[in-house]
C-alpha cells in the first residue's frame, strides 16, 4: 500500500515552514466553468506557446508573444486554415517568432485538430471540461495520437496552463511517487506508467478531497531541492 497523501502534506508543509505558507504556495483551484468558456483561438495559442516552449527558453518565447499573435494572425484557427502554403512558408522568415519550421507546421495541424474536436463537442475548452479529472491519462493520450507535438509533458503543461484540474510528471513528483511505494520505470513516460501514476493520484484525491493539481503541487514540494517560497512564486507553471 502506498504512503498516505496526509504524510506527503505534512512533509512539504515542515519543509515550507507550515501549513499555512505551504497553502500560499498552491495555485488557484482549477474553473471548469472558465475553462468551457474559453475560446478556440486561446486554446490554439496556448498549444504553440507549449510547443514553441519545449527545450526552449521559457522566458524568449514570452518575450516574442505579441510578434506570435500578430504573425499568427491571433491564433484564429478558420483563418489559418483558409491560408495557402506560401503564407507558412514566409513565417520561416519572420522575424517576429521562432524559426521552426516543424513547430510552426503544428500551428496548422493543431487549428484543425481543436476544430474537430470543436465540431464534436462546441468548443475545445467545453470538450475539456466535461473530460474527467480521474483519467488525465487518456486525455494526454488522446492529444498526443490528434494533436501535433503534444505528447509528453508538453501536453501536460498545456493543460495546466489552460486551466484544466491535473498532474505534471515533474522529476520531483515522479519522486514523490517512487518514495510512497508506486513501481515506475526510469523514464515514467510509458501509457502504463502514466495509468498507474492516475491511479495513485485518484486514490490522493479521494482521500484529501484537494484538486489534482494541488496534489502534484504539494507531492513535488515535499521531495528534492527545498526552494525558498520567492523561488516557487516565479516557477507558477512548473511543478
């Protein structure tokens, strides 16, 4: 039987120097009714910035976000699809993004993926919404197989970012697991792995009644490096 999360709390909260510094450290709980309001053109957005951000400066790509939006005509994803290929082509010169050519390819695939999705269920923030928090798992699966670059933790940043309830495989909450007893391999990317890591946080969840992305919030705090409270403030978006 794995750790009970009440120990992983009281752990990170002796680390951070009390319950109640350790609760402001917590984002804020997720809004499923904001994030079935939230448009396509934001989703598609978010979903380049998560790509554009992968083994990138984090900090160079927000600093370029307004040359993204204008390049990318806002994010619309009918405009975008309605562009001929000579319009792509010349965002690999455009000095207001990132070069990447295969990345800025995503741009296109993923606008008529989330308008698929969107066809089906009215937006992509309500399809979203009513997917369940107890099987993250499948979600990220299903966005790595009709997405475009966003498998991995990619997908998994996404969905924080957007507001979506889940975990992030951060080295510190996959020592988090690995420390309360759940067998992962080295890596912890594969489908089993991710099921049993759902598996484990459904149980967490069930058990404190917190949202999942407090629960990987705290499980990483209460494992690895101590970083000081000022240090977490500015990693928000990072486990």
């Amino acid at each position: 039987m794995a750790t009970s999360f009440k120990s992983i709390r009281a752990r990170a909260a002796k680390r951070k120097g009390g319950e109640k510094a350790l609760a402001a450290l917590l984002p804020k709980a997720p809004d499923q009714k904001a994030l079935a309001k939230l448009a396509d053109d934001r989703v598609l957005s978010e979903m380049t910035k998560r790509i554009f951000c992968a083994g990138f400066v984090w900090q160079v790509i927000d600093a370029k976000w307004d040359g993204f939006e204008a390049a990318f005509l806002g994010f619309e994803p009918k405009k975008l699809l309605h562009k001929p290929d000579e319009f792509w082509e010349k965002l690999t010169s455009d000095t207001r993004i990132v070069r990447n050519g295969q990345k800025i390819m995503t741009v296109r695939s993923n606008a008529r993926f989330i308008l698929d999705i969107a066809a089906e269920h009215g937006s992509f923030g309500k399809f979203l919404s009513q997917w369940p928090v107890t099987d993250q798992a499948g979600l990220l699966e299903l966005l790595a197989k009709r997405g475009a670059r966003l498998g991995g933790n990619t997908g998994q940043y996404l969905l924080r970012f957007l507001g979506k309830d889940g975990f992030v495989t951060s080295r510190d909450v996959i020592a988090c697991l690995r420390d309360a007893g759940v067998e992962l391999s080295q890596t912890a990317t594969s489908k089993r792995d991710l099921r049993k890591i759902q598996d484990q946080l459904n149980i967490w969840a069930k058990e404190s009644g917190l949202p999942y992305a407090h629960i990987s919030r705290i499980c990483a705090m209460s494992m690895g490096e101590n970083y000081a409270a000022e240090t977490l403030l500015k990693m928000r978006g990072e486990e």
